[in-house]
C-alpha cells in the first residue's frame, strides 16, 4: 500500500473536526430572533414556535459534534429547525389518525356535487358538444352509462390512463365553460357565491 492510501485511510478513520459546543450556544444567541422569526413562519401560534424555538436550540446542543468547522452555523440551525418541524407535523398527524377507523370517517364526510350536475342539462349538452368526439364518448360511458374506467378503455380500445386524461379533459372544460356562460344565470349557484 502506498504512502498516500495508508494517509488516506488513517485521516478516513479519525472522526471529522467538531465544533465545541460552546460555539454552537454563542451562535444560538446570536441568532435567536432569526430563529424565532423562522420558527414562526413554520407554525400557527407563537407557543408553537416557541416550543419549536427550544426543541432546536436542544438538538443542536446534543449534536454539536456532527458539526465541521468550516459549516454554517445559522444555515446548520435552520436545517434542524426544520427537521424537527417535520418530525412533529408527522407526529401530529399520527396521533390524529390513530384509533379511529378511515371508513367510517370518509362515509360521514360529504363530497362536493360536481358542477356539471348543478347545472341544466342543456347547459351541460351545449358545453359537451364544443369537445371532440372522442372525449364525449368517454364522458358518455362514465358519466351517463354509468361504466367502469377499465371497461371504457376496453370498448373504446385505449388505456385506462387514456379514459382518465380525457375525463379529467372533459371536466375541466365544463367547469371553466358552466361557469364562465353564467349558466343560465346560475353563476352564483354553481360556484357556490352568495348574491350581493
């Protein structure tokens, strides 16, 4: 092995320089109205960033030795404020989900009626009839025969993903054009917007 290898592999195996942690809370207080300013962007309430704030300045603390001498202190700190804003978001959202059952939650919760059958029907037909052919059948056999996406693709002879890009077509163009005619003057109704 050559001299440069066997000087390689010892600098390898030596840890990496840290910075002391005493330099870490000198920049904590440096930058600790940059840190609560960031903290608060990060949450809803000031207790939040606050507690944000603590739990940043601890881990930074605990892993002053992960810390290079030629790093960012500041940007190393933000970083960590971050990560521990992911950590308890994630956290939160378990503790949410935990223990109740998905389906009986999504059975109670109400989906929003599609604009097109707010709508009257001649309204829907004019709009529909200002698509290609080929996007009306699909929508057709969706939406008023009542067919699977799997089974559109099969007849129509294109992939699923086809019937779903022309669908997703279709809606979007009778979104924009129900509620740009004024739809029979039901403008308001459709977009959900009280009268003045």
């Amino acid at each position: 092995m050559s001299m440069s290898a066997a000087a390689l592999l010892e600098e390898a195996e030596q840890p990496p320089a840290c910075v002391h942690s005493e330099v870490i809370k000198r920049e904590i207080a440096r930058s600790f109205s940059r840190l609560k300013m960031v903290a608060r962007s990060l949450t809803s309430c000031r207790a939040d960033a606050d507690d944000l704030v603590q739990s940043t300045c601890l881990r930074a603390i605990e892993r002053a030795r992960l810390l290079r001498h030629d790093s960012n202190v500041a940007a190393w700190l933000i970083r960590i404020m971050h990560n521990v804003n992911v950590d308890r978001r994630r956290h939160h959202a378990d503790r949410i989900v935990s223990g109740v059952d998905v389906t009986e939650v999504a059975d109670k919760v109400a989906e929003p009626i599609p604009l097109w059958r707010l709508a009257d029907e001649e309204d829907v037909q004019r709009s529909l009839s200002t698509l290609p052919s080929d996007f009306r059948s699909a929508w057709r056999l969706v939406h008023v025969e009542k067919r699977a996406h799997r089974e559109v693709a099969r007849m129509l002879g294109i992939s699923t993903a086809t019937v779903a890009g022309r669908l997703f077509r279709v809606r979007a163009a009778l979104r924009k054009s129900l509620v740009t005619s004024d739809a029979g003057g039901d403008r308001d109704r459709l977009t959900g917007r009280l009268p003045d």
